[in-house]
C-alpha cells in the first residue's frame, strides 16, 4: 500500500504497507485522523485514540489480558511460547495476575528501588569507563543493552559468570510477539524458552537449596510468595522469571538508545538539557512518548461494545496502537515535536490501569541515571552513520547505533 495513494481504511497490521516498519508515525497521524477505530481483514480491531486506550487499561471487566484463546492458532497449544505468554504476569487476568503482581509490588517498592541505585550507578559508570578512549562504540551493545540485563541479573541475583544467554533468550522469546511471524522466528522463540526454562529450573533449585534474602532477591520472594493463597506453581514461577527479564530488557533497552539518538538528533534539546540537568525527569517522560519502546498492546473483548460508533463483539481482539496515542491531538500540544520539557506529558508508554506496568518506576530510574551520566561524561558524543532500527513493530528501538565519543 502506497499511503499517499491509498486509503488508511486498506491499513492491515498483519501485512503492513510498505515503509511502516521503519517509520510508522505518518500512518499512526492518518490513523488518528481518518480511521481512529478500524476493523483489520481478519476481524480484530485496529484502536489508535488515547481515549480508547485509556478506557481499555481501565476496564478489566469488558477487556480482557488472557490470550489463551488468541495465541493457541499463533504459537500452537501447549507450546513452549504458548505455555510462557500464556502463563506471564502481562497476558494474565485475575487471580493469577492478583497473586503475581502482589508478590513483584511488594519487591520494587520506593524502598527497595532505592537500595538498587547505586548499583545502577556502579554498572552504569563502569559501562562509561569501558567505552572511554574507544574511536567508536555501539551506544546499543556497548551501553543499552547491557544495564537492563545487569540490573534484572541482580535482581533475580543470578551469578554474573551466568548472564550470557540472557538478551538473546529474551530477544527471540519477545520477537515472537510480533503481529506475523516466519517459521525461523517461531522455532527461535520456542526454542528460547525451553532453554530458558531449563536454566530457570536448575537456578530455583539451586535457590530453594540455599535461599537468599527475600529484601532483595526477586526470586526467594518468588519462591516463598506472600501466603498460602500467593504461592506460585512451579510453571507460574518459572514463566514470570522470564516475564521479569523479558519485560524489563528490551524496553528499557530501547528507552536509553532511543534517548541518546533522540537527543543527538535534536540538538537544541540536547543543549537545553545540559544547561538545565533538572530536565532530566521530563526529557524521559519525552523519549517514552514520542518515541514509545513498546508501540503496540493488545485486548480482548468479554462481551459486546461500541467504540467510537463501531459495534463490536465479544471475544474480538483489539490492537492498541500506543505509539499513535501517544501522538493524539486531543491530548498533546504539537505531537509531533520532541519536547524535553513537556508538561503535561499523560503518555501511555506503560499501559495504564490494573496492567500498568510493574517496573515503570524502575526503568524511569534506569533511563534517568543512564542518560545523565552519560551526558556528563560524554557531552559531544555523536551518532554516525550505520544505525540499524531494530525492525519490529511492536516494539521500537535500534538493533545498532554507532557512535564516537
């Protein structure tokens, strides 16, 4: 499909048109503005208004997060990837979802997030030390990408020497959630999960052996649970392990490249931010809006609605197209602009309602100390040429950002 020559009715998520996948902003503007609820070929909902989500996130009643009944003809009954996005906190409703996310509020308190930061601090610097005096770096596998995976590493307390597989099982296991999936990506997701869960399970033993502080280490709390009526199966507890690393690499891998590309293609903003460091919380905020980690959620309906005049049955999927309200006029003064000091900023990056997400607090410190510190200490640092955008729809970053420091 040719946007400009086509009509935005003719839009098909399953097989996006043409330039989509690189930059989908054009198309979520003519969403927006033309077809703010439209019906997909295969009869699921295309939702992109920031008032319909929000009414989403808030309704736990008509809008369901179980994909048992959706992921059973995409992945195949009692398949690995099947059994995982079945199973984890995101694609779960109550009571799973109640005694699940009890147990992981109850880990990332302000408290306990507060003792994480100056370990935050300590692998952020010794990132920075790592790339000092390099010609050139990859913002990306140099930095990005390895906080998240030390910072969920240590809160899983899983040995240092073991963390190697860690981003690749939770690349091809997230990548699977991607609207249309080839067979190589379907058998590297399935097979990321057996292999992730076989480690999982050597690591519960090891810990059930040898418990360690419920205070500070995710999984004893895991283990142990909050009561009788909290305890997890072994699967449940398994399958929210990887939930856990999964939910919080790649996005907030995506939130610092997506910061640092953002803030070099805007020098203004990048200059208004070194004069002004307090802007650090709202330019945050900004790179989580304009340019959303994750772009794309999904419901199902439990029974009739109507939304935006349009009737809808029950048991209809619904795509919630994130990375569009998050550019919502009704909403956002010049949507379009990258505003390091927007204010209001009533962005969805993290969902909303009951499902808002559980490390949101967590990966807003992340992004703030990764991003400042980095400024601090490389304040001319520039993206060349190379980058490579990490080719998925559903969620939004770089698979490589050359740099020089």
């Amino acid at each position: 499909m040719d946007m400009k020559a086509e009509s935005i009715q003719d839009f098909d998520l399953a097989a996006p048109p043409k330039g989509f996948v690189e930059d989908p902003f054009p198309f979520y503007d003519r969403l927006l503005a033309e077809a703010p609820v439209l019906r997909q070929p295969d009869g699921s909902i295309l939702l992109s208004r920031h008032a319909d989500l929000d009414r989403i996130y808030r309704d736990t009643t008509l809008f369901s997060s179980d994909k048992k009944v959706a992921f059973a003809p995409k992945f195949g009954p009692g398949t690995p990837l099947y059994e995982h996005h079945t199973t984890s906190l995101v694609f779960s409703d109550p009571p799973l979802h109640t005694r699940v996310r009890k147990i992981m509020t109850s880990a990332l308190t302000p408290r306990a997030i507060a003792r994480m930061e100056p370990g935050l601090v300590e692998t952020v610097d010794h990132l920075l030390d790592a790339m000092a005096g390099r010609g050139q770096v990859d913002l990306i596998e140099d930095f990005a990408s390895t906080i998240p995976i030390q910072i969920i590493g240590n809160l899983l307390d899983v040995p240092m020497e073991e963390r190697g597989p860690l981003r690749d099982w939770s690349l091809a296991i997230l990548g699977a959630l991607e609207p249309a999936l080839s067979a190589a990506q379907l058998a590297a997701g399935h097979g990321a999960v057996e292999e992730f869960r076989a480690y999982l399970e050597d690591l519960v033993a090891r810990r059930r052996a040898a418990p360690g502080d419920p205070e500070t280490d995710v999984l004893t709390r895991l283990i142990n649970g909050e009561g009788a009526d909290a305890q997890l199966s072994e699967t449940e507890l398994i399958q929210n392990c990887i939930f856990i690393l999964n939910a919080g690499h790649e996005t907030t891998t995506n939130l610092i490249g997506s910061a640092l590309a953002l803030l070099n293609d805007h020098p203004g903003e990048r200059a208004r931010l070194m004069e002004e460091p307090d802007l650090i919380k709202p330019a945050i905020e900004e790179v989580l809006r304009f340019r959303s980690p994750n772009q794309l959620g999904n419901r199902e309906t439990t029974g009739e609605v109507e939304i935006g005049g349009l009737r809808i049955a029950r048991g209809t999927n619904l795509h919630l197209v994130i990375g569009a309200a998050n550019r919502d006029p009704e909403v956002f003064d010049r949507p379009e602009r990258f505003d390091i000091g927007r204010h209001p900023n009533r962005h969805l990056a993290f969902a909303g309602g009951p499902h808002v997400c559980v490390g949101l607090t967590l990966a807003r410190l992340e992004g703030r100390i990764a991003v400042a510190r980095f400024l601090q200490r490389f304040p001319d640092y520039r993206v060349t040429e190379g980058r490579v955008p990490g080719g998925r729809m559903r969620f939004r970053g770089y698979k490589a950002l050359p740099a020089v420091l």
